[in-house]
C-alpha cells in the first residue's frame, strides 16, 4: 500500500461547510409547515402530577396543542440493549422523579409563542415527603447497591504487610457535557414511516429505539445526523426532544421542531455522576505494588441504574498480584447520569493516579520512578498478553519532553517571580475498542468515488478519515471523493463513542475500496475492455487511473465504465471484531506532565503547560487527531479547576444550569501544550492498526494537575474541582 497520503495533516472534508456556516445542524432543518415545540418541567424533585390547566396556553393564537404526562398516547420502553438515556418513556405516567422532568410540551406555528405557552401551563404537584438529594447523607446511612465487583490474590492482607501504604477517599462530582449544540430533533411522518433529523453519536442505534419506541419496524425509521454539535457521550443514547418530536408531530400532522433549552440541557440529558472512590494502596521497600483496593459509588437515579465503573482501570493499569475492585451506586431524585468522555476511566484516574502520588511521598521515591517500576507486562485482569503496550515509552517520552529531571522534588521549592511551580505527572489509559462496520464504495463513470456507511461525524474527523482512506488506495484527488455519513439507511455503521469509529471503519473501508478497484480491473480486461486479453494482475490504479505495472496507456474510471455502459461499480467492506479479541488484551495508554503555577497573594492557580505523549496506534490524519487531544487536554483542566455542577439540597435543582455559573475553560485558562502521538501501528487491532483517541487524551489529566498542585503547594487535594480557598492558608 502506498502511504503517502495516512498520516499526513489533511484539511478536514466537512471544514468549508463549517466555516462558511453552510453545513445543517438537526435543528436548522425547516421543512414545509414545521411547528415548534417547548418544554415544561417539574419544578420539585419527588411526587405526583396532579393536574395541567392550559385554559391560558390553548387560548393564545397560534398554539396547536398541549401534549402531558396525564393524556398523552402511551409510548414503549425499550431493552437494555438498544442506548436509551431514561427507560422510562417521556410521559409514560404522572409520577416525578427528578427536578426538571419534562411533564408537558406546547407545539404552536412558532418558537415564540410556544414558549409562552409552556410558560402559562398551570401544574399541580403533589410533593412527596421523602426525598433522596443529599449524596453524603446516603452515604452515611449504607444506602448503596452493590453493581460489581471482582478480585485476584488477597488483597487485605497483603494491604496489611506492605511496607508503605495509603488509605485516601477521593471524590468527583456532576459534570455537564456542555456542548454547544443543545439536544434536538425535527421530526415529521410519511404515513406510517418516521424521518428524524437529529444530533446523535448514533444514527443507527438511535432509529432502533425510535422504532422500538413508537412500535415501528425497524425499517420505517430514518435518523439523519450529517452534523453533531459536541456530544462527548451526551448524545450516545435516545433521549426526549427526539421521542417527543416525533410524537408532537404524529398528533399535530405536521413537521415538530424540539430542542432543550440550555436549563434543560442540565437535567434531562444526562450528566457524568457524582462519585466517592476510598484507594487503599500498599507497596514493599522497593516500590512495587503488593495490594491494590479501589471501591467506588456514584450516584443514580431513581429508575435507571446507571454504573460509572470507575475501578475497572485499577484491575490492569499496574501490576500487582493482589488486587479488589468494587462498584456501587446510590440513588437519588435527579435526572440519570449517561457517559461523559472517558467514563469511568476519568473518575477512576483521578483516584488511582492521585493515590499513586501519594504512595510515591510515602516511599520517597520519583512519582515516574514508582510508575515505571510498576508498569504492567500483560493484562493481569484479563490473564491475557497485550497487543502491544508502550506505557512505559509514553512516560519516559513525556517526562524527557517535560524536562523532569530538572524537577526539585521538596514541595513550595521552584519559584520564578510570586508564583509557586509545580509538576505532576499521571498515566493514561483508555480500552481500544472496535465494533462492526459495513462500507460500499462507489467507482463512478464520472471519475470520482461515493463511499457510505451509517456512523456520523460528530466533530472528530470521520469525513476526513473515510476520504483520506479512499484516496490512499485510488489516488483520486480528495475533492473528488463523496462521503455520505449521518443517516440509518446506509449501510450499518458505528457508533461514535468508546474512541472506537476509527479501528472499526479503516479496516472495512480498505476492504470495500480494494473489492470495488478489483470488480473495475475485472471489467477492464474483459472482452472489450480497454486492457481485453491482459492479466488483471499486470495492473494497478496510480492517480486514479488504471495503467499497466510496466508503464504505458491509462485508462480512466470513467472510461473503464463507459466500455461496459455501467454508471459505476461497487465494493463492500466488512469488519467485526475477531478471535483476537480473545488471544489479546487491546488498550491506548500515554502520559500527562502538568505544570501549575500558585500565586498566593493573587489566589490565583493556572496551568501553565502540559506535555503528552500518548499511543493510539497507527495514526490515520495528523490533525485530526491531534486536535482530539488538545480538545482533552483543555477538558481536563475543566475537569481538574472549574467544572461542577451544584444542587441544591431542597428543590433537587442545579444551581449552576447555565453557563454563566457553570465554569468550563476559555482561551485563557488553556495552557501550551507540548504533543506527541507514536504512531506506531498495533499489530493485532485491524488492517493499519489504528485506534481510537477520543478519552486516552482526557483520562489521566486530571490527576496530573492535582499532582502538580501538591508539589507546589503541599496541599493534597482530594475532591474536584480544586478551589483557590483549597489552597490558601
């Protein structure tokens, strides 16, 4: 294969649509007749919907009808195994279960007047007693529900012989995926079939529970999501705005526009759970881990039990013979939780990382020293080799990048100026994941190629990729290269999520080009083809063009074509998962170096630069991926100084439900941030070897920060998001 093309920085497919303001999100679609629907929400945590008088919103012109959870059409819940974000259905009965539950809709000839509506709906609670808001209370009452749990060795007494040992509870709490497209849908019925424009990390997933929903074959279902606003997990699963859209435009026979507004973004599209994670670590005199605990809880809702697993790491991470995993949640009157970037491994991270720090103080030994003598040969968890693992480069590169060796380890030591510096470093690690992928590609007479599949391009690259594959192996020029993602009618794809679009389509894009070159080579040498009478295998396609290996005439894709009177030809590409996942363990890991820089009597804490070097496999599209990390990188810093979203205690609702009081990072808080991808191709993966890089960016950068922070200010933080009052004093 000619590699000129994988791996270099191509400008992505879809960025003039984007930049130009030309590409269509779900909700800028308008079709003939469209109305518009609005929300209200529940304004208590826990009870019963009574009664809804819209005598005031029925009378106001222009308003089409009120659906409620007291009479609307009774929709289906789905199984556990189609990504549904709340099992129970939209209205499915007048129970409350959660501050900011959706309870009615207005669908009116505007936006506006809709939410007039919405806002005089009159609803009569009946508020329960008992409600579940406090997460420590719970906590200290045993309110948990075991979920999982796993161990090898023994852990507990091998924790009670080791030399150095650490004992820490570490907290994280409710993030917001806050991304800038609102949840939304516009839908509309032909007859019997449902069409939904709609921002999803899963076209396909999304159509199977539309049509589980509304009790619809499958085949009647189209979701078409060519362009998705930032999703980071919040858009993986079905939730409201597109069941409700739909069923607002089956009564009102016409096409419904539905978007949560940023208030309801908060509560009714999932967030990443509150969780408490006690680390219990021990190691001999040399620095070798002896016994690992991690017990970990999150937080749920009332009718979803809905599992962070933030210890899953710990079980392979590390080598340590003695290791005891469990998972527990709590539930409680809020909306249920749903994955966020990284879930699971990001909470997880922040713990093991931290407490890992914390054990390297205790055996005064270099926070990269312990890492190193404990990277883990094999999967001890799986009992399984890995396909290939280059930790150990990862932190060695990073901390050589970061300039390490220059690190004075006496904490409140480096100082330039009023600022206190400290560094902190923290390993990455993320599962690689594939799924399965079917593609066809398309040899057209006029020269250029379509290739299709139903995966979706939520921001990350996978136009890019899907055409910088193509012209890898036909040499056509890129621009002439169509790529039809983003819609449940094409051949089954996907989804965008767990970092594992890119090892899933590589392989079946490369088979389906390869069929589609070779069906055009068979026409070519075929009676009265341009090469009749020629070993097909005397050829090759160079530049778009089929020519003899030996030099001479080219023929073009079009006139190949046009000697058959066919408009095209097509290949179709397969991939799935295979044997290997049973003879190897697959996972990305890298390295975060931190540098943060306190100034007391300012009170202020900024990161000042970050350094990563992370191995994800061969590397597709430089750019693409790069700008993946970044994007994580800055996250992170979200993660480890800004983001929570707070509750308050008496009503179950967010008190930061916007983003004027929820803090996510702006330019200025972003650090310089130093790069390096491997790109060394794994072996067992898939054709090329690539893998996903979504969450390896984002997972260990957290705890590197906090790291940092101690070593600047001998002040261990334990709970996210570290506060300047944290530190002061």
């Amino acid at each position: 294969m000619d590699t000129n093309i994988i791996g270099r920085p191509l400008n992505r497919k879809d960025g003039h649509l984007k930049v130009t303001g030309a590409a269509l999100y779900a909700t800028d679609h308008q079709r003939e007749g469209q109305a518009y629907a609005c929300a209200a929400h529940s304004e208590i945590a826990s009870g019963e919907l009574l009664a809804v008088d819209a005598t005031a919103t029925l009378a106001l012109p222009g308003v089409l009808t009120v659906l409620h959870a007291l009479d609307a059409p009774k929709l289906f819940r789905c199984p556990e195994s189609l990504n549904v974000g709340e099992r129970r259905p939209p209205f499915e009965d007048n129970r409350i279960y959660y501050a900011g539950q959706i309870l009615a809709l207005v669908v009116a000839e505007s936006f506006e007047v809709a939410r007039h509506g919405a806002q005089l709906l009159e609803l009569k609670y009946k508020e329960d007693e008992q409600v579940s808001l406090d997460f420590e209370r719970d906590l200290r009452e045993g309110k948990i529900e075991q979920t999982d749990a796993s161990s090898r060795g023994q852990a507990a007494e091998a924790f009670d012989r080791g030399h150095a040992r650490i004992d820490a509870t570490y907290e994280t709490p409710v993030g917001i995926h806050c991304a800038m497209e609102l949840h939304g849908a516009v839908a509309w019925w032909e007859e019997e079939r449902l069409v939904v424009e709609d921002s999803t990390q899963w076209v396909v997933g999304q159509s199977k529970a539309l049509a589980n929903t509304f009790g619809l074959p499958e085949s009647d279902v189209e979701v078409r999501s060519r362009f998705v606003g930032g999703g980071f997990g919040g858009k993986l699963f079905l939730w409201s705005p597109s069941i409700l859209a739909a069923e607002a435009s089956r009564v009102v026979g016409r096409p419904v526009q539905f978007s949560l507004d940023r208030r309801g973004q908060f509560t009714s599209a999932g967030h990443r759970p509150r969780t408490r994670q006690r680390l219990r670590l021990a190691a001999d005199e040399d620095g070798h881990l002896v016994s690992l605990r991690h017990e970990a809880v999150n937080q749920t809702s009332q009718v979803d039990q809905y599992e962070e697993s933030c210890p899953d790491v710990s079980a392979s991470l590390y080598q340590c013979p003695n290791v005891s995993i469990s998972q527990g949640v709590v539930r409680s009157h809020v909306g249920t939780p749903t994955p966020m970037r990284g879930p699971g491994e990001t909470p997880g991270l922040w713990a093991l990382e931290s407490a890992l720090d914390e054990l390297a103080v205790e055996l005064k030994i270099d926070p990269l020293e312990l890492r190193l003598r404990n990277v883990a040969q094999r999967d001890e968890a799986k009992d399984l080799p890995w396909s290939i693992n280059l930790h150990e480069r990862c932190l060695r590169e990073a901390a050589a990048r970061f300039g390490w060796s220059q690190r004075n380890p006496e904490v409140g030591s480096m100082r330039e100026g009023s600022e206190v510096i400290g560094w902190g470093i923290a390993s990455t690690s993320w599962a690689a994941m594939r799924s399965s992928a079917t593609v066809t590609v398309d040899l057209l007479q006029s020269g250029k190629a379509r290739i299709s599949c139903a995966t979706q391009d939520i921001g990350t690259g996978t136009y890019t990729v899907f055409a910088q594959m193509v012209k890898e192996l036909t040499g056509l020029p890129f621009d002439s290269i169509e790529v039809r993602i983003g819609n449940s009618r094409l051949p089954t794809g996907p989804i965008s999520g767990g970092s594992m679009v890119t090892a899933t389509v590589v392989p079946a894009i490369a088979e389906a080009t390869e069929k589609a070159i070779d069906a055009l080579l068979d026409l070519a040498v075929a009676e009265d083809g341009p090469f009749a009478g020629s070993d097909k295998k005397s050829l090759r396609m160079v530049g778009g063009k089929l020519c003899s290996r030996s030099g001479g005439a080219s023929r073009s894709i079009g006139e190949v074509l046009e000697s058959k009177r066919l408009s095209f030809v097509s290949g179709k590409g397969e991939a799935s998962p295979g044997e290997e996942q049973e003879r190897y363990s697959f996972r990305s890991f890298g390295a975060h170096c931190a540098e943060v820089r306190w100034d007391a009597g300012l009170g202020r804490l900024r990161v000042s630069r970050v350094t990563s070097v992370i191995d994800s496999g061969r590397i597709i599209n430089l750019d693409t991926a790069s700008n993946q990390v970044y994007g994580a990188i800055v996250m992170g810093v979200g993660m480890a100084l800004l983001e929570e979203s707070v509750y308050d205690k008496r009503t179950g609702r967010p008190v930061t439900d916007n983003l004027a009081d929820y803090l996510v990072p702006v330019m200025t808080d972003c650090p310089e941030i130093d790069l390096s991808l491997l790109n060394v191709p794994d072996p067992h993966i898939g054709k090329l070897g690539a893998r996903g890089i979504g969450e390896v960016g984002l997972t260990g950068v957290a705890p590197a920060i906090g790291n940092a922070v101690y070593h600047a200010t001998g002040k261990r933080i334990r709970t996210l998001p570290i506060r300047m009052e944290d530190l002061m004093g």
